[in-house]
C-alpha cells in the first residue's frame, strides 16, 4: 500500500498514521478539544462577515483618516477573521486542532477589548463637542483610564491565553483560564463603569439643555453660577458705572465651541449614538456571555455547546462589527480631527477675548465722559 502526508484525502477519507479514516471517524466529536465538531457553514459565514467588515474599516480608515477609531476596529476585525479562520481549519481537519483550538480561543477572546478601546476614544471626542464643563472628567482622562483599563484585560485575557496553550498539566491550564477570567471581568467591569460615566454625562448635559432654553443668561441666578461655576462672559453690568460682570465667556473651560454646533443639532448625530451604543451592549452581553463560558471550565456545558457560541459571541459580535461599518464616525464627523478643532476654537476664542477686554476699558471711559 503506498504511503501518504498525513491529512492526504482520497474519496472522503484522511490518510493519517498510516492508515484511511472516513467521515465517521473523523466526526467523533468526543475526541474533539472543542467538545464538538465546528460547523463549517456557520464558522465559514463569519470568516467571510469579518473579512468583509476588515476590509470595510480598513477602506474607512484610510478614506476618512480616523487613526485611532480605525486602527482598534482593524485590530478587532482581523482578531475576529484569524479565530473564524481557525474554526474553519477545525471543522474541516479534525487530527490537527490542537494550534486551530488555542489560536480562536486567544483571537475570539481578546478582539472585543480593541472594539471597546475605539468606542472609549468616541465617548471622548463626544464631550468635546457637546461641552465637558458637565463632564465628571475631561476627555484626554476619560481615554488614558478606560483605554488603560482596557489594556490591563487585554494584558490578562493573552497572558492566560498563551499560559493555558503551553501549560504541561491541569492546573497551569486551570490557572490560565482563570487569568483569562479574571480579564474578561476586568473588561466586563470597566464596560459596566463606562455605561454609568455615560449615563451621568447624558444626564448632566440635558439638564444644562434644559436650563439653556428656559433661562436669559444675561441675568444669570445664583442657582446657575453655582451649577456651572466655570462658564463665564465679558456682559455690562447695566448699572452705567462701567463694570464688568463676568459669568459665561466665548469659551469657558469645557465648553462646546460653536463650530461644533451643526453637529450638536443634526438628527443623524443622535441616530448614530444610538446605532454606536447598540453596538456597545451587543459586545457587552458577549462579554457576559464569555465569563459564563469560562467560569464553567474547558469542559463546561456552555463550552462544549457551539450553539450558545455562534449565537452569543459570534452573532452578538457580529451584528457589533456590522453597526459599527454602517454608523462609522465619519456619517457626522466626516474627516475632522475634534481634538484638533476645540484646541484652534479655543486659541481663536482666547485671541478675541483679549483683543475686546483691551477696547471694553476704553469704551466704559468713554460712555463716562459722555455722560459727564
């Protein structure tokens, strides 16, 4: 009988250790590291979702250059694309899933935590342009915590990954899906703390709306100075002695600069805030998902179960990825770097500021030697 490579195919058979086994054999899903056989349509659709969607952010990217928005979604695409990739060599060669095994675990793991690191970067660029004087920390903190904290599980979820690849026994296998665990909960807790920095943020800003439609700010209340202490402005006092009453000036600490403004008022901004935060819960719930899934153990009833993978990792993430593609950054933002914009706002408006509390003086000596 000549020989063969292992994993040669000759009428729906594998050659292996020297000898023929079909589809039957090759099945057994009990000795399978999966606790199952992958499907291979469902693993295949997903390879081909997140190759598309890859492509999708990486055109994106380049065309609106959003640097740090595309560079995580392309990092999370191609983590998504290499776990599908090795689903689908798992599924269609079953002698050789030990590397393909590891490799989705780590890839599928890990990815999330770059969709979240973008979306800490928007929440940021978000109180820029609607003011974070209401914002319980400035934008740059908001992206080194949540961006660090996103590193930190980041760190843990490979590091527990790579121990429960190379560890020789249970309990190094046991100790690095704990690691692993302990930073998807890490991610799941910053998430968590993340939603309610929004929600108070969103809070905060509709009442300072609120105040904005039913208030003359030329007459600001005492209430008002107490709420926003830091929003001031050059007005008249109107008592014609000359001076100058300061409460909201062009631009205070904080606040959203004008040219920011089409933005603020646009229907399709808050269409896409709601499409992002979807995305957002949909990773959210995969990550709960996931803490489920590994709390069980390697051989855990969820683990070995492909169904409750497919639907609440793969399809939540998914459906994640392809909200992400429709409401990229760029539908409101087109290419403008916000960062950039507030700071030149800012330096244009301190510019101005100057120049008219050169002339106010003069002005109020004037209207004094007229009135005289």
């Amino acid at each position: 009988m000549p020989t063969y490579p292992d994993g040669y195919y000759v009428d729906g058979s594998e050659y292996y250790n020297g000898s023929f086994y079909n589809s039957t054999i090759w099945y057994d899903s009990d000795m399978s590291q999966y606790g199952y056989v992958p499907r291979k349509g469902a693993n295949l659709a997903g390879l081909i979702i997140f190759d598309i969607a890859l492509a999708v952010h990486i055109s994106l990217g380049i065309y609106y250059r959003q640097i740090w928005f595309g560079v995580c979604m392309v990092c999370m695409c191609g983590l998504e694309l290499g776990g599908y990739i090795a689903r689908y060599l798992s599924a269609r060669n079953y002698w050789f899933q030990g590397d393909n095994f590891i490799a989705q675990i780590v890839c599928l793991t890990i990815a999330p935590a770059f969709f979240m690191a973008a979306i800490y970067f928007l929440f940021a660029e978000a109180t820029i342009i609607w003011g974070y004087q209401r914002s319980r920390l400035s934008p740059w903190n908001y992206s080194r915590i949540f961006i660090a904290m996103d590193f930190i599980s980041l760190i843990l979820q490979a590091a527990g990954g790579a121990l429960s690849a190379i560890g020789d026994t249970s309990d190094e296998v046991t100790r690095g899906r704990n690691i692993m665990l302990g930073g998807l909960s890490f991610q799941v807790f910053a998430t968590t703390l993340f939603f309610l920095f929004c929600a108070d943020y969103a809070l905060r800003t509709r009442k300072w709306q609120k105040i904005e439609r039913s208030h003359d700010f030329q007459n600001p209340t005492d209430e008002h100075k107490a709420d926003y202490p830091d929003r001031q402005a050059i007005i008249p006092t109107g008592n014609g002695n000359g001076k100058i009453s300061r409460f909201f000036n062009d631009i205070p600490t904080g606040a959203a600069p004008e040219k920011f403004a089409r933005i603020r008022n646009s229907r399709m901004t808050y269409v896409y805030i709601c499409g992002i935060m979807l995305s957002v819960i949909f990773v959210y719930i995969r990550s709960v998902y996931r803490i489920a899934e590994l709390s069980q153990g390697w051989n855990g009833y969820l683990m070995e179960t492909e169904g409750y993978f497919l639907i609440l990792d793969g399809l939540m993430v998914a459906i994640a990825i392809v909200l992400s593609c429709i409401f990229y950054p760029a539908i409101v933002l087109g290419r403008m770097k916000v960062t950039q914009e507030y700071k030149e706002a800012v330096r244009m408006a301190e510019s101005d500021r100057a120049k008219e509390e050169e002339t106010l003086p003069n002005l109020y000596q004037q209207k004094e030697e007229d009135m005289a």
